[in-house]
C-alpha cells in the first residue's frame, strides 16, 4: 500500500497508484494517482493499459488486505 494524495476526490486516501499521466508543458508528465473507489468511479474516462494495470493492483491489494485476519 503506499498512502498519498488522490487528484480525483482531491484528498489523502490509504491506498493511491498513478492512473495516467498529465503533460506539463515543457518539462516531465506528472502522475495522476487516484485510490480505487474513485478508479471504479472513473468509467468512460480513457487511461489505457497502464491505468487499467494499476487499478487491478489496487484491487489486488484491497483483496488481500480483506483477508488478512485481523488483531
């Protein structure tokens, strides 16, 4: 899991991933991270393969983490 900021509902979430990047003039992309109710949120809205990979790997960890017993 790796906390941090999501550009989507603009706030700290537990668990974000860069879903598309964003062109920033002459300079490097910047990453758009989103936590994945706001990636399931997101339908229609283009971010191809790579997006779509990060998305799974927020599932995967939101799967995991449901799993594991509790102290």
């Amino acid at each position: 899991m790796s906390a941090g900021w999501c550009a989507w509902h603009r706030d700290r979430a537990e668990d974000v991933e860069p879903i598309f990047y964003e062109e920033r003039g002459s300079g490097p992309a910047a990453a758009i991270s989103v936590c994945l109710p706001c990636a399931r949120k997101m339908h229609g809205r283009p971010y191809g393969e790579a997006g779509r990979a990060a998305v799974k790997a927020l599932e995967g960890r939101a799967a995991e983490s449901r799993s594991r017993p509790r102290a």
